[in-house]
C-alpha cells in the first residue's frame, strides 16, 4: 500500500502550478511551513529529488518531479471524482469544468456547448476562457483548463485530438464590392485591393499561407485583433478580410451589410478540434462535456476517440 498521501500530492501540484511554496500553501489554505513538510515527507518516501527550491526565485520541478505532478493529477481527479460522485451511486454528474476556446469560435461553438452542457447536467459548476489561442494552450498546458476548443494550426506536443468540424474559409466582401455577385472569388482577383488582417495566430498565419501557396502577396491595409471589428471595416468598405468563421446574419454590429464568398480555387479546409492534456485524465464531467461536444457535430467523423 502507498505510504504518501492525497494532501502531499495536492501540495506537490499546487507547487508546481503556482512556482512557490507560498502561493501554493495560500491556495490550499494551509501554513507555508506545512506545504514544506509534506513535500519533504513525500520525497523522502519516494526516495526522489522532486522539487529544486531557491530563494527568491521560487520553486521548479525536477523531471521527476514534473512526471510525479502529471500522475498526481490523476489521482487527486479520481479521488475527487470518488468523492463527488458517491452519495448519488455515480448516477448524477456533479464537479466542475473549465473548458477554453479560441476566441473568434467561442460565438459559434463554445456557447451552444455551454448552454446544453448547462441544461442536461445543471450539477456541474461550468467555467470557461475565451482568449487568444496561444494562451488557451499554455492555459491548458498549465492544466487551467480542462477542454479547449481551438484550430488544428500549431497544437503543441502532448495535446490529444478530436474533431469536431470542419469549414472552409471564405472571402468577406461589403455587400457592394464589385466580386460581391460572384458565386467564387480568386485570391488573384483581390491582391491589388486593401486587405484587413485579422492579426491574431493562428488566423493570421492562415490567410499568409493561403497567399503564400497561391504565389500572392496581398495588400494588407488594416490589421485588426478583434473578429467583431474586422467585419465592420469590410461592411464600411473598407477592405475585403480572408475569415473562417461565418455567423448565420451577414450584418456587422453597425447593422451593415457584407457577403462571403467561396475562395477558388477551393482552399483546405480549417479543422476545429476539441483538445486535453495527453497525460490528464479527465475527470467524469469533463468527459461527459467532451462526449457532448462530439454529439453536437455529427457531420465530424470520430473513429476511435481521441485523435
């Protein structure tokens, strides 16, 4: 039988989330000299080296200390889990989630998961970031989140993946543009004309890609950081943006119209995938929320899971 226990583990993680021993004992709500104890007990028990302390510089994890908090994690979930789920006879879903999402899909696919994840099981504490997709993944990878939603550009190793739709990126136009009748438009027929990027990875490394295979380079007279702003300056004529997502009205907030357009030649098409922690077990309701978010796309394929 194990001689470490749940509240050393806990303290272990809690360090290697937080970098120190005293923002560590400040979420635990315990003394910094009692998250030191148990972390010295629990090496001494392993007979391992798992924590490199200096002062004034916080505290990192050794390798084996990173493997033990990656197994840890597991255990203090199941644990959790156990504990959650045992006066109901694992029958009612309770816990909570943290899911994030690149934020131009949140509109689209992160609100409808929400709101029927909300509905079917109301137990579960929900809480969600929506944010650029470079931070969703060190959020992520900092185990901050449990699920992300994000594009299939530059997934970090030690992610898992599964699909959930997949789109075709598109040309947005003002509604007067003199392409804004044509059932296609050629990257070709644009290059001279102002473009508004949309500056922000991986949307931005998109549209240079697609110029770049093309044999283009566009004319960028705008960058923008924001999707909402992006789609007024084309409805104000100002420019034509290369966009992924498509919201079902073709109405800026200023209530002004613009048109999309397939691209032509037909471009590949972007994959949205749902994404974890290769080595974190989900917990129930994360797993539950993953299993939904693959009910709500059907027209996705998802052989074997986790892709």
């Amino acid at each position: 039988m194990a001689r470490f226990t749940l509240r050393q583990l806990e303290c272990l993680a809690m360090v290697g989330q937080h970098g120190s021993i005293a923002a560590a004992a400040t979420a635990l709500r315990l003394s910094p000299s009692a998250v030191t104890g148990a972390l010295n007990e629990l090496e001494r028990i392993l007979g391992v080296q798992l924590t490199i302390r200096r002062k004034a510089h916080g505290v990192s994890l050794t390798p084996s200390g990173r493997y033990v908090v990656s197994e840890a994690r597991n255990l203090l979930q199941s644990a959790a889990d156990l504990e959650i789920m045992a006066g109901e006879g694992g029958k009612v879903v309770r816990g909570q989630v943290t899911i994030g999402c690149y934020s131009p899909l949140a509109p689209t696919v992160l609100t409808e998961l929400l709101d029927e994840f909300g509905t079917r099981f109301p137990q579960v504490d929900i809480d969600f970031r929506a944010d650029t997709q470079q931070n969703i993944h060190q959020l992520l990878q900092a185990g901050e989140l449990d699920l992300a939603i994000v594009y299939d550009f530059g997934l970090p190793d030690g992610t898992e993946r599964t699909l959930l739709a997949a789109t075709e990126p598109t040309v947005a136009l003002p509604a007067d543009h003199r392409l804004a009748s044509n059932r296609s438009v050629a990257l070709a027929e644009l290059v001279a004309e102002p473009m508004i990027l949309l500056d922000v990875p991986p949307s931005r490394e998109h549209t240079e890609s697609l110029f770049t295979a093309a044999g283009l380079v566009p004319w960028i007279r705008f960058r923008t950081t924001d999707f909402e702003v992006t789609r007024s300056m084309i409805a104000r004529g100002m420019g034509y943006a290369i966009l992924v997502q498509r919201p079902a009205a073709n109405l800026s907030y200023e209530g002004r119209e613009l048109v999309t357009r397939p691209i032509h030649p037909v471009a590949r098409k972007v994959r949205i995938m749902l994404v974890r922690g290769a080595a974190v077990k989900l917990s129930r309701a994360a797993q539950v929320m993953h299993d939904l978010a693959v009910e709500l796309h059907p027209e996705a394929e998802h052989p074997g899971g986790w892709q």
